[in-house]
C-alpha cells in the first residue's frame, strides 16, 4: 500500500489526526514508537478552555474544542463498541482565601458561576470550599484511556492506515528515515510526536516544544462529583470510583520520572480539596510529559515554506482538549476541504 500521508506520532493528537485523514479518504501511514513519558495517557482529560484560558483569537478555538466533544465521544465510542466516560458536570475552581474569592466572584459572568461556601456544599458535598469558589458550567472532562483505546481499535481495523512501530529520526524534502535506516516516501508528513516534535533531525525550521513534566496521583475512591481546581492543582472524579490528583509542572527535560516530593505536593492537593482523600492509599503515581511552546499554544498548520510539512503538536496543558478539533482541521485542510476554524494563532511562523 502507497500512502498519501505519514503522521509522525501516536499520541492522543497523532491517533485524532489519523482517523480524521482516514474518513477524509486519506491512506496513512501512522509511525509510533513508545517513548517513556508520552502524555496522553498519563493525562487527567480535563475540558478546561475556561480555566486553562489562552485569551485571543485562539480561545474561541479552545472553546469549540469542548464543545465538539460530545458528538466526537459518542461517534468514536458507538464505532468502537468503548464506553468513554463524559463528564459535563461543569469545574468548580475554588478559591483559596477571601481576596482570591473577592477576585473570581467580581469576574464571574456569563457560564462562570459564583457559588457561595453553601452552594458550593450543596453542588458537591465532597469538596471544601470555606471561600466559595467559580463554577465552570460548561466545561468537564473525559477519561483519556477508554478514548485512546477506542481510537486504537478503529485506526487498527482501518485498511486505510499502515502502522509502523519505529521512531522516525530524521527527515529530508518527500521522505522521513527511520531508527533503523529504512526510509520511507511522504506525500505529506504530519509531525504529532508530543514533547519530542522539536528533535526530528531536518525539520524545514526550529519548532520550540519542549517537555515539561507533570507526576500525577491517582487514589481508588471518589468522594467528589465533579472536576475542581484549587490548592495549587485540580481533582477529576472518575465514572468508575477512583479520583485523578493532578499535576506539577516541572522543568527537568525528557526525565519522565516520578518523584517523593511531587507525591507529596499532590497529597497536598487531594487533601485540602476534598478532605475524605486526606489518608487514602495512593492506586498509582505516574509522570509525563507535556509539549509545551514558549507561548503555550499548540503549532496547527503547514510549514510555511515547506507545504508538504504540516505541524500538530506543542499542545502543552490542553492536548486533550485539543486533539479531536486539531485531528479535524489537520484533515480538512489536508484534503482541501473548508476549514472553519482561524488556525493563524497556531502558525509555526510566529517563533520566525
Ligand atoms: C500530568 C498531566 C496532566 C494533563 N492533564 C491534561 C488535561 O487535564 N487536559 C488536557 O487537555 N491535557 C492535559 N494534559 C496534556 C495532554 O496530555 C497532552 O497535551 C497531550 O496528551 C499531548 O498529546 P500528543 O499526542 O501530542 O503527545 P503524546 O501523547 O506524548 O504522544 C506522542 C507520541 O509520539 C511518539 N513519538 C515521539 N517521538 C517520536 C518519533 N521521533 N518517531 C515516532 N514516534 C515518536 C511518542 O512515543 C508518543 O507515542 C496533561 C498532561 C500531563 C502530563
């Protein structure tokens, strides 16, 4: 099989990009080696535009990412026959002394709520709230896992894409060489390989992402209902019973490591948000790495001086967020299909 399109990554972003080609007809080669660290698993799937808010032009592009998730989980679980837990509940982001809750109160507007200590105990009586705190009701979170797996499946049964378990090290004009030597032709080469999209020798320019690591806790209950950020991180409940603590941001290179002092800041976290987590055993402490640009907005878009080399990576803290709406404008734009979305925030040109 020739194929149109090599994606370079299979990540989160580089599965959503894959299966979008493919239903725009594309024939994908999808090259994939797992490397220690790779983020979207280890992810808390947060749908967070109104938190983890970019400002300008490109936050109208956060915010159509939410909103698209619900029609995007339901058509990729119904394929797959996976359940992928939703949660449409809203994020409390709740404050974390009287002036902090001053601040959020006299900004609250519109799907940001106000909600007082009371309110807050009524809404979700797991959560301490002494200040009250923003309720996000529009936003929510998704467990990545089922949602990747969902994507593996479908991308696996495709005849349209041929998978290859190799990292690509290199790349020259209409083709990417493998670790092992071998080469392979490009049409169009797609480069979604997360944290370490910078180190493709050959690129047509530099494309600063760098790692930045975030160490997880997860614990196997869930005395809360929904989604809430406050005491320096956030707390996901899962459909399941068991709750997501997340996350440090660590400058400390490609080192995918857990640390003591990053399980204890996140006991932290736990126990100040919802009291009921202060003791429960830790289930699992993992790390990863995010991608992340100087300007913490992802790269969408052609090379512009290289058509043939498209960018879908740098997606920082909003990777799952982003990945479905960067799947589809990456494809529709590939394929010459309208697309609805102003991608020029994203352009590799503004780190010229
Ligand atoms: C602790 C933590 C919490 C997070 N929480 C959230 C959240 O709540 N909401 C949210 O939206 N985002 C969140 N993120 C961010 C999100 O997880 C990432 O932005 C997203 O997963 C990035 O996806 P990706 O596909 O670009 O990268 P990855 O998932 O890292 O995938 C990249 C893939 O490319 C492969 N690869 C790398 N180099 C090569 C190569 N040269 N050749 C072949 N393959 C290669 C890697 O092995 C990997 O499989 C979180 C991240 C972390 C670490």
């Amino acid at each position: 099989m020739t194929s149109d399109v090599v994606v370079v990554g299979g990540g989160l972003v580089g599965l959503c990009v894959t299966h979008a080609l493919v239903r725009c007809g594309a024939r994908v080669t999808l090259v994939d080696a797992p490397r220690p660290g790779a983020a979207s698993r280890i992810g808390a799937g947060m749908l967070a535009p109104s938190v983890e808010r970019t400002g300008g032009a490109a936050q109208g592009f956060l915010q159509a990412a939410r909103d698209a998730y619900p029609d995007f989980v339901a058509t990729i679980g119904d394929a797959a026959g996976i359940a992928i837990p939703l949660d449409r509940g809203g994020i409390l982001e709740i404050a974390g002394d009287e002036t902090d809750a001053a601040r959020r109160r006299a900004g609250a507007s519109g799907d940001a709520i106000w909600c007082t200590p009371d309110d807050v105990r009524a809404m979700d009586p797991g959560y301490a709230a002494p200040f009250g705190a923003v309720w996000h009701s529009r936003d929510g979170a998704v467990d990545p896992v089922p949602l990747l797996e969902a994507l593996e499946l479908l991308v696996a049964r495709s005849s349209s894409v041929r998978r290859v378990t190799e990292l690509v090290a290199a790349r020259t004009p209409g083709e990417v060489r493998l670790g092992t030597g071998e080469r392979l032709a490009t049409g169009v080469l797609v480069l979604c390989a997360g944290a370490w999209s910078g180190t493709v020798v050959g690129l047509p320019r530099p494309i600063p992402v760098r790692p930045v690591r975030g160490q997880m806790l997860e614990l196997p209950v869930a005395p809360t209902r929904r989604a809430a950020y406050g005491a320096g991180g956030y707390l996901v409940p899962r459909a399941d019973g068991r709750t997501y603590v997340g996350a440090t941001m660590e400058e400390v290179g490609f080192d995918p490591s857990t640390t003591p002092d990053g399980a204890a800041y996140l006991r932290g976290v736990a126990a100040a948000l919802a009291p009921a987590l202060r003791d429960v055993p830790v289930a699992v402490h993992a790390a990863a790495l995010r991608p992340l640009t100087p300007d913490h907005l992802p790269v969408i878009g052609p090379d512009p001086d290289a058509p043939d080399v498209w960018y879908a990576c740098g997606h920082g803290r909003n990777g799952i967020l982003l990945a479905p709406l960067t799947g589809e404008v990456v494809a529709d734009a590939i394929a010459g299909h309208e697309v609805r979305h102003d991608l020029r925030p994203f352009s590799a040109s503004r780190f010229d």
